[in-house]
C-alpha cells in the first residue's frame, strides 16, 4: 500500500519532526508512506466569511493538485465519521483488499478544507470534536496509522 499525507502548512516544530520521522521510521516495513506540504494562506484572525472561503479554496487548489485521480482520499474533518483504531484497521485492510492501493490521507489548513476537496473524499473521518493543531494531526494520524497495520497483523499494541 501506498499512503500520501496531503497536509497543510510547513512543519516547524522540532519535537513534531523528530515524532513524524519515527513513525514513518516504524511504518517503512508496512508500507511506503509519503508526505506532501502544500502552501498556506496567509490569514487575518478577523477574516469575513468570503475571506476564509478564498482561502480555503486557494489550499484546496494546491491539495488537490498532489492528489492523482486513481487515489482513494481520506479527509479529515471535524464532521466525519468518528472510528476507534480498530475501525480504522479494518478500513485500511478493506481498501487493501478492494484494490485501493493509493491512499491519500487530506489534513486541511487551520481553516479546515475546500468544498471542492470535500467533493473529492471518498472517506471523511475525525479524531475529535476538539480542535487540535493541524501541523500535530500529522503525528496522530501517523501513529494511528501504524496502529492499524499492527492491528491487523495481530501483533501487540497499546489499548
């Protein structure tokens, strides 16, 4: 399988770095995971409802772009479905074993994602109703990730 992290925003964090690079360290003898930057928008805190459309529309553009069309797309947004890890190991052992061997995981800038990126997910899921950092979504999601592949090895993890 072949997973792409679309997200949004350089990373700056050093301590986020180093967490990112051990996961995608331990998921290497799973699966080929990448991870793709896409530029933020430059965003006023008193932006008007227009404004953030723009430039959730402007990310969107460019997240789109790193997505090819034979990629199944896993948004995340705060109004997806809610899965325990287990529900999300047994999603990725059906796309694996439905032939989706691209996987595209969606993290959206601080505004959240386009409409026409939504229109583009196959799958929308959300860690939370709580709002968490987009740069450390990228760190859940990874360990999540691996997560899944253990379980579905039926090999020991956390609980």
């Amino acid at each position: 399988m072949k997973i792409t992290i679309v997200s949004v925003g350089k990373l700056k964090e050093k301590y986020l770095k180093q967490g990112i690079q051990e996961y995608l360290k331990r998921l290497s003898s799973y699966a080929k995971v990448d991870i793709i930057e896409v530029a933020d928008e430059k965003a006023p805190e008193n932006l008007s409802e227009a404004g953030e459309k723009q430039v959730k529309d402007k990310e969107g553009e460019r997240i789109l772009q790193a997505i090819s069309p034979d990629t199944y797309v896993i948004t995340l947004e705060i109004e997806g479905k809610m899965l325990s890890s287990e529900q999300l190991a047994k999603k990725m052992d059906e796309l694996a074993t439905y032939g989706k061997s691209k996987v595209a995981f969606v993290i959206g800038g601080s505004l959240g994602i386009s409409e026409a990126v939504q229109k583009r997910s196959d799958y929308a899921i959300s860690f939370s109703k709580m709002t968490f950092p987009h740069q450390l979504m990228r760190l859940i999601l990874l360990e999540q990730i691996y997560r899944g592949f253990r379980i579905n090895r039926g090999e020991p993890y956390h609980k």
